[in-house]
C-alpha cells in the first residue's frame, strides 16, 4: 500500500482548485484550506487504522462522508462570499484527492 504524505495531498488539491478558481483564490483559501488538510489528515489516520487492521472500509466511509459534508459547507459559505466557481474548484480537489487516496488505501472511498 502507498503511503499517503498529507502535505503534498494538499498540496495537489489546493493546484487544483487555484486552478479553477484563478484570481479568487485569495478569498477562497482560508475556508478551502483547512478542510483540505482535514481531508489530507483523515486519509492518512485511515491509511495507518488499516495498516493496523483497525478499521474497516464501511468506517472508513463514515468518515470521508463527514469530511464530505463539511466540504458542502464550503461551497456555501463560499458561495455566498461570492466566489464563482466554489463548487468546481471543491470537486476539482476532491477529484484529485480522490485519485491518490482510493489508490493509496486500495478502497474506493472519495469519488
């Protein structure tokens, strides 16, 4: 299994929703980011629980979904800060995410 490193996990999502949202990035950030590290920091406490065989893939899921949802709150509050594109630029991360997490883990949990 691949280990996940969490800095370049939010390093990859945050490319690729600047690459969305260009100029609006500014604005952006502060809300994007630390729910990109949180992200990044619940993949990889699933990586080790199941290392250690201490989770399984349906717990796993309950957790991405939680982080899922407060990704949702993102693109509101977003949204309302009138960022045009919030919710591409989320999923465009979540997108990337998706791609180095699910290979990492061997479990189809982001996507």
């Amino acid at each position: 299994m691949a280990k996940l490193d969490p800095k370049d996990l939010v390093a990859q999502m945050v490319g690729a929703a600047v690459g969305v949202l260009k100029g609006q990035w500014a604005k952006a950030k502060e809300y994007a980011q630390p729910e990109f590290e949180k992200l990044a920091a619940i993949a990889v406490d699933i990586e080790t629980r199941k290392l250690a065989d201490r989770i399984t893939e349906d717990e796993a899921r309950i957790l991405v979904k939680m982080e899922k949802n407060a990704f949702d709150t993102v693109v509101l509050t977003l949204k309302d800060e009138g960022v045009i594109a919030a919710e591409a630029a989320i999923n465009a991360a979540l997108s990337v995410a998706a791609g180095i997490v699910n290979t990492a883990l061997g479990w189809h949990l982001l996507g």
